[in-house]
C-alpha cells in the first residue's frame, strides 16, 4: 500500500493502521501522537489507512490533539466515577476550550470539591493500567439495549439515526463518535477543577445534574502553568477588581443591570469616546432609536415569534409594547425613512442602543451576563456587488481597534445551518465573499460548519487575552431575511427596485462586557487614556508644598489630564502604597526640590523607579502616552 507523507510517495504494509504509519514514519513520537488527521477529519490511530491518503499525526499540543486528550480523560474521569459510586448516570461529556465537563446524577448524594482527591486517585490508578479505548460501530438497537438503564443515553440515541459509535474502555462503556487516545496511560496530567449545577441539555424544565469541571494537559509543566493562569484569573477577576477600584456595583433591586459608579462612568466615556472617533474616521453615521417599540414591529422582524421570552414587554394604551432585545429593527425604520439609491449605498449607520434581555438568574455573571447592556452596533446596507470591500472595511475597523487594546484574535467562519432561509446560490456566494475577505486581508480563518445564523453566513472574531482566555465579541453577520422582511430596497442603475443586503456588525459586542474584559485582560491597571484616575499628586507636606500642588493640579487639569490630589493627612509612604493598590498610572511626589524647580517626580504604576522632570516635560510626556494611547 502506498500513501503520501510530507509530499513523498510511502509505501507501507497492506492495511497499515495509524500506528504502523507512525512507527515507520515518526518513532520520536511513537509516545505522543494520540490520533491522525486526514484533511479536516480526525481518527482513531487504530483505523487503517488506505491507498493514497495523507496522514497528518497529531499531539497533545496541537488543538484538535488537545480537544481528543480532554475528550478522553473527561471518559476516564467517568469510569472512575462509576468505580466509586455505583448506579451515578452520565449526560453529556465534551471537551470545551481548556479542559472538559461531565453532567452526572448522582441521585441524591451531593458531591463536593472534598470528594475531588479520591476521584483524582481512581483516575490516576486506571490510567497507570493502560486500558486501551476500542471503537465499536453498532445499530440503533443494539444501542438502546447497551444504554436501556441510562435514560440520558436513550433519550439522545432515540434521536440518532442510522450506525451508532460507543468506546469501550475496560469495565466502561459510552456513546460517543470520537476519536480517542490510543490508552489511558496517555492521560496522566489532569486536574479537577470545580462543579457547578446544569439542567439536563439546559432545560430548566428539566432535572438539575452535577457538572464536574476539569482539565488534562500533555505535560506536567503545562498543567502546572494553567494551574497558576487560573490562580491569577482569580486575583484579576472583574467583580472583584470593579468593587476594589470603585467601577459598578450590583444589587439585588436590579439583577444583571449594572450601575456604573463615578470612576467606572468615567471609564466607559472615554471607551465610548473613542468609539464614536473611530467610527467617524470610518464613515458611519450615528443614530439613536426607541428602547420601546410595538410589538407589531417586533412580529414583523420575527423576533416575537423567536425571542419572547427573553423580552421584556408591557402595555401601551392597550397595545403590546417591548423594550428592544436588539437594535437592528430600529435601523431598518432609519433606512426605510428615506428613498435611495444605489448610488446611496453602502450606508453605514452605528448605535449605542441600551438592549435589554430576560437572562436567567443562574446565569448572569457580573459584566459578562447581563439583564442590561449597550450594544454597539453597526447595520450596513449593501448592493451584493459590495459585500467583499464592505467585509474588509469592517475588518480594518476590527484591526486597529484590537490593537489598541492589545488583543490578539482569530476569526471562524460559521456556514449555511440546516435550518437556513433564501436562495442556496447567496449563501454559497456569501460564504465565498466571506472567505475571500479573510485571504484578501491577510487574516487565517477556520470554518465552523453549520452554525452560520438562519439567515446568512458570520464571521465571529474570538480575543484573547493576557491570560490565554478566548472572548467572543466582534461580528460580521450577512442577512437577507430582514431586508426582505421589512420590503427594503434602493433604485438600481436601471431605475429598477432592489433588495439591499443588510451587515450586522459590532466590535466590543457589550460595552459593558467589553469593560469586564479589558479589566481583567490589564488586572485593573487600564492604560493611561482609560484610567479614571490618569495621575495621583502626593504633596510630601500640605503647608509647605500643598500651593505648588494645587498648581501642579491646575496645569494637569488644563491639558485634560485626570488628575487626583491625595493631601498629607497620611504618611506618604502609604499614600504611595495606595496609589499602587488602585492601580494609578502615575504617581507624583511633591516635595521642596520639586516646588523649588518647578520639577516632578514620577513614578510609573509597578516601577519602584523614580524619576524627575521638569513640569512641562511631564505635561509632554504624560499628554503624549494618552493621545497615542499607548500601554506600559
């Protein structure tokens, strides 16, 4: 048998599996590689090869690899569950971002993070006995008779169709489509992290389970390193970090609606601030609409039929009323206001719409779920000709937002659902327009099959931050379902009446969760042009240098910089210490050389070094660091 590698033509035995591949091909990584890749398919390294395929093996490293040893360890967590408690039932155990979860019932035993430690020990204890994961294919049946006493399994098997995959490893079996690693002996670094309560498939009809949290890395080292991110994501947590440094509050006479306090309103001006600059520079118009319309509207848009019960409503002289969960109905009342032309379009108009969505209670999460929130908007309407120079306008956009802020992200491409609506031509045409953008402007994407919005194709931009977490927030999303909806349209060169296509777009996502981000992404320590507090003024003694603090706090104030006078009430080593614990860029020591000199001395927020510069040259200085926006 023949297959390539690298580009050369190999010759192996006949029916050569995944595993003599690798010993011929890479002994070095005959302990490392866990499954192969056959273009975007993933197998088993026990499934042969056949006549001219190209294996491509995969390691813990890689991220489909790092996907199959979660994966797999999320099933040997399960059978050590089943060796200590007899009779628990599993639900649903993927892999996710950084490690994996299993939903289990335990009936009426309740599982704590004390029981982690003999769970760990099981787990450890079968994964040294080297249980290899064997696939078996079976039939619908026969997979019913397999799961009859699980009623988790059957009921998600009832809605399968056709062969079945289950792996059994040892004493336990699980359906599952797969791949694995080849043994449990390839999962030795794992982590029980935490447990949380989930409805069965997130139905709050149904019974709660026992979500455990955990995590497998392909070496100690690199567990050990996620170990301490996650200690610092605690210390950087934003509910935290907001209440220390006075950002917002919560409270229980308003469940997810943030109140943003002086020092966090300040924050989210200048975000704000910046946001309206930008979109200037880029050509979009600004517009405000209701935050309550008609449910009429809403009907119209097909978001009373869809998304009701995360609406807020209420009566209007006897007429259905709903505050807006979204704000792109609204735009469309904007573009329907006036007559156009093709030569009108593409128009770009932007909003800061307060939106406002029924979460449940279990699920909001400081700024990052939320019951009220700023969405920041654009809705674009395009001729179809337009839609690949308008994609890599807005993708422009993204890029030089992001790096202000120092984000790195990838994009995914998310295709036609099963679901989808219109012409099958636009939608290939829309994907292709999509990914040619991408290519055309230089940026990487994947492709997540199937999961485009029911109405059109999306690019979702995933950030990463300081602390390697992955954050959906920007989005480029193509819709023909509200354009026609809503019998929109402009007048072609031919005088005839037209369908524009209408872009959904924002780039923070939430203002809100965007501040929880970037909050956590800079541990409270915001750049200088975000700071609510830019500068604190540390008079060494108020009698004898509290004017030229006074002045020194004019002059700050005169440039437009915020500036904070902490006066001499306390010793100044702590006032210093202060300053530092929230989180001031600058801090400014005033004492009879400076007053003399007209001088400061500064120091940098986590740099014991001091520096003096005259008055003016720190107004240069510190003018500069924000205009350029520039981060320590």
């Amino acid at each position: 048998m023949h297959i390539i590698y690298k580009g050369n033509q190999v010759e192996l035995p006949d029916e050569a599996n995944g595993f003599v591949a690798l010993k011929s091909l890479e002994p070095e990584l005959k302990n490392k590689a866990l499954a192969y890749k056959l273009g975007e398919e993933v197998f088993d390294l026990g499934r042969p090869l056949a006549e001219g395929e190209e294996p491509v093996f995969l390691t813990g490293e890689d991220p489909e690899g790092f996907e199959i040893l979660n994966h797999s360890c999320s099933h040997l967590m399960a059978q050590a569950l089943k060796h200590l408690y007899p009779g628990v039932l599993f639900g649903f155990g993927p892999a996710i971002e950084e490690g994996f979860y299993y939903d289990i019932d335990l009936g009426d035993r309740v599982l704590t993070d004390k029981d982690f430690p003999a769970i760990e020990a099981e787990m450890k204890k079968i994964s040294k006995a080297a249980i290899p994961y064997k696939r078996k294919e079976i039939s619908k049946e026969e997979a019913l008779e397999v799961f009859k006493d699980n009623p988790y399994k059957v009921e998600r098997i009832s809605e399968l169709e056709g062969t079945i995959s289950m792996y059994e490893q040892g004493d336990f079996v699980d359906l599952c489509r797969g791949p694995h690693v080849p043994n449990t002996s390839y999962l030795k670094h794992f982590k029980l992290l935490s447990l949380a309560g989930a409805y069965w498939r997130g139905d709050s009809k149904n019974k709660q389970l026992t979500r455990i949290y955990a995590t497998c890395w392909p070496s100690e080292d690199a567990l050990k390193n996620y170990l301490e991110i996650l200690e610092k994501r605690k210390a950087n947590d934003h509910r935290k970090l907001g209440r220390d440094l006075g950002l917002f509050m919560l409270s229980e006479y308003a469940p997810g609606m943030p109140f943003f306090l002086p020092k966090g309103q300040l924050l989210m001006n200048e975000l704000i601030s910046y946001w309206r600059k930008i979109h200037e520079a880029h050509g979009y118009t600004e517009i405000t609409t209701p935050t309550m319309m008609s449910r009429r509207l809403w009907e119209t848009s097909g978001h009373w039929d869809h998304y009701k019960d995360n609406m807020y409503t209420t009566k209007v002289d006897e007429e259905d009323y709903a505050i807006k969960p979204m704000n792109c109905p609204g735009s469309i009342l904007v573009y329907k206001n006036s007559l156009h032309s093709y030569r009108d379009l593409p128009l770009r108009y932007t909003e800061l719409g307060h939106v406002h969505r029924h979460e449940a209670s279990g699920a909001l999460n400081g700024l990052f779920r939320v019951r009220a929130f700023t969405q920041d908007d654009a809705h674009m309407f395009v001729r179809r000709d337009q839609i690949g120079d308008e994609v890599k306008r807005i993708m422009a956009l993204f890029d030089e937002v992001y790096d202000v802020f120092g984000l790195d992200y990838r994009i995914v491409l998310s295709t036609r659902p099963d679901d989808f609506i219109g012409e099958i031509e636009f939608w290939n045409e829309s994907e292709a327009i999509l990914a040619k953008a991408c290519e055309e402007s230089g940026h990487a994407y994947s492709i997540n099959e199937g999961d485009g919005a029911f109405y059109g194709p999306k690019l979702d931009f995933k950030l990463k931050d300081s602390m390697g977490r992955t954050w959906q927030c920007g989005t480029i999303q193509l819709d023909v379902n509200l354009p026609h909806r809503f019998e929109l349209s402009y007048v072609d060169e031919n005088g005839e009446k037209v369908e524009p296509v209408m872009l959904h777009r924002v780039v923070f996502g939430s203002v809100e969760r965007f501040i929880g981000v970037i909050t956590e992404n800079y541990g409270g320590a915001f750049p200088t042009w975000l700071a609510p507090v830019q500068v604190a003024v540390l008079p060494v003694n108020d009698e004898a240098h509290g004017e030229y603090a006074a002045r020194v706090m004019k002059e700050l104030k005169g440039i437009d910089v915020r500036a904070e006078l902490s006066p001499a009430t306390e010793k100044l080593g702590y006032r210093l210490r202060q300053a530092q614990v929230n989180k001031i860029p600058y801090t400014l020591v005033l004492g009879e050389k400076e007053a003399q000199e007209g001088s400061v001395t500064y120091r940098v927020y986590g740099d014991p070094k001091q520096i003096t510069v005259s008055l003016e040259e720190f107004k240069k200085l510190i003018r500069e660091h924000i205009d350029t926006k520039a981060r320590f």
